[in-house]
C-alpha cells in the first residue's frame, strides 16, 4: 500500500534551493532504494527525490547530498534507510479499499476457511504491505463478521510492512471517525469501538491481527502457508522480474487452491502468470500443482 509520494510543483521558497542534487548522487540514491526496498525511480523522479529528502539532510546537518550519502554508508546506515524509504514513499490505504474483493473473500474464500477451521486445521491471512493497519483490520472485520466465535478459534492475520511508523499506529488501531465510514456500517458497529472523533479496533480485531515489519525482498521468516494472501498497490513500484519474483514466492506460501488480491492496477504476467488463475478484477487463484 506504500506510494511514492508526489514532490511540490515548485519547491517554497527556502527550503530546497539551497541542495541541488547532482546526477551522480541521484543514481546513486536510486540504487540504494532499488537494492534497500526493490522501488525503481524513473528519472522523472528526480526533483520528487530532491524535495522529500531536504529534511533527512537537514536532521544529518548535511551540506550536501553527497554528505548525506556518506551518512548512509556510516554506522547509522540501517536506521536512515528506514527514514530515506519513509521520506519518498507515502502510504495511501483506506478501510474497504477496492470493495469487491472483499465480497470474494466473504463469499468465496471464507466458506473454505469455515471448512479448515471445522476440520481443526489452523488459518493463516497475509496482508503484505499493510500500511497502517486498515487492511487488515478490514479483512478480520469480515471474517469475524462471517464466522461466529473465529476470534477465539485458530485464526491469524499477518500484518506486514517496511515502515515501522505505520506499524505503531496499525498496533494502536486508531484511526480517525470519518475514514472509518467506508466499512460497511453493520462491521464497523460491531468491531470497532467509538473515541470521540476516533474509532479504534476493538479486542476481537486485535485478537487475530498481528503486526510485523518485513521487507518484501528480503528474506521471509514465515513458514506457515496462507488461505489468502493481500498484496495490493504494492508491486506496481517494483520493476517487472522482481514482481514476478514475488509472484512466485506468494504462491509457495499459499494452500492449494488459495487466493491472492492484487491492487487494481496490478497484473499477473510472464512466466509467473501461469501459476494463477483469474477468478475476477485482480482476484487469482492458485493453479493446481503450482
């Protein structure tokens, strides 16, 4: 669910002038996210770059990007790349984004859940790239709308993401009344508690969704396999042969037959491709003997 983020049409006065970010310091800042995060800047990115890190090279004292460069290959390196993905990237998610694959999980892939929790086989959700949280408190909101008693049952939602700034508030689960709306009205009554101007997951969300940072290209710990794995408005940032890299990837962490929901402007190709079929708008299944 992480964005790049949109740099000002012109910076305000006093603010980026004084940095100018040379050729060389831009290329090299586009390999360290593309090896860091797998995001490809396009060189139309330039000034957007520019704009969204004066601030890190300001919290450095940098006089330059060149400065700022020495910094991220310094003792501090692991803690500013964290910031430097944070600073060009944004984090656009709200509650029941892209609606109907919500209706497909609840009418599709929740019956065959019912099915593996009645046979006392454990559950696993993924939303990969969770951003803060809303996803996932999206997907437990329906499943524990659809099944009676799931939260006390063998059922986790893995919650991941790259920002740890948007983990802590996907483990404070408060989010402003008004974004909130977008549920449909008989879950967010049910599930979530009012605070004023806020709702906050209740006890039951919180129950089965368990927050985590992960970085997509790195290493996954998880060995469990997952009936539904969310990974959506992600890889549309990832040049071609890692996306199909992590296609391949979702599908050994899936069941048989499991499902997996892209963003809407996301689609399956090349050789990975076949390991899915399309059960709707950016809905796949996992093909057999996948």
């Amino acid at each position: 669910m992480t964005a790049l983020a949109r740099a000002p049409a012109r910076p305000a006065s006093g603010t980026t002038e004084q940095f100018v970010l040379s050729e060389r310091a831009f290329e090299a800042i586009r390999t360290i996210v593309h090896e860091t995060a797998g995001i490809s800047l396009s060189t139309s990115k330039h000034d957007l770059v520019r704009a969204r890190l004066v601030k890190r090279l300001r919290a450095h004292a940098c006089r330059s990007f060149e400065d700022y460069l020495v910094v991220l290959k310094g003792p501090d390196a692991d803690t500013e790349l964290g910031e430097l993905i944070r600073a060009i990237t944004t984090n656009v998610t709200h509650f029941n984004r892209e609606p109907h694959h919500f209706v497909h999980f609840r009418d599709v892939t929740v019956p065959v859940i019912k099915q593996a929790l009645d046979a006392n086989k454990p559950v696993r959700i993924w939303s990969a790239g969770c951003s803060d949280g809303r996803e996932a408190y999206t997907i437990a909101s329906f499943l524990l709308e659809a099944i009676p008693g799931a939260a006390s049952r063998n059922i986790r939602i893995l919650a991941t993401d790259i920002d740890t700034n948007m983990l802590r508030i996907g483990l404070e689960g408060r989010y402003p009344r008004g974004d909130a709306s977008k549920l449909p009205p008989e879950l967010l009554d049910r599930w979530f508690e009012k605070d004023g101007d806020s709702v906050v997951a209740g006890d039951a969300l919180r129950k089965v969704v368990a927050f985590r940072e992960l970085n997509l290209i790195a290493n996954w710990p998880m060995r469990q396999s997952y009936h539904a794995i969310f990974c959506r408005n992600v890889m549309i940032y990832f040049a071609q042969d890692l996306q199909a890299e992590l296609i391949t990837r979702f599908s050994s962490h899936l069941i048989p037959n499991g499902y997996l929901y892209l963003g809407h402007s996301e689609r399956l190709h090349g050789p990975a491709a076949k390991l899915f079929k399309p059960q709707g708008v950016t809905v796949y299944q996992k093909s057999a003997g996948a």
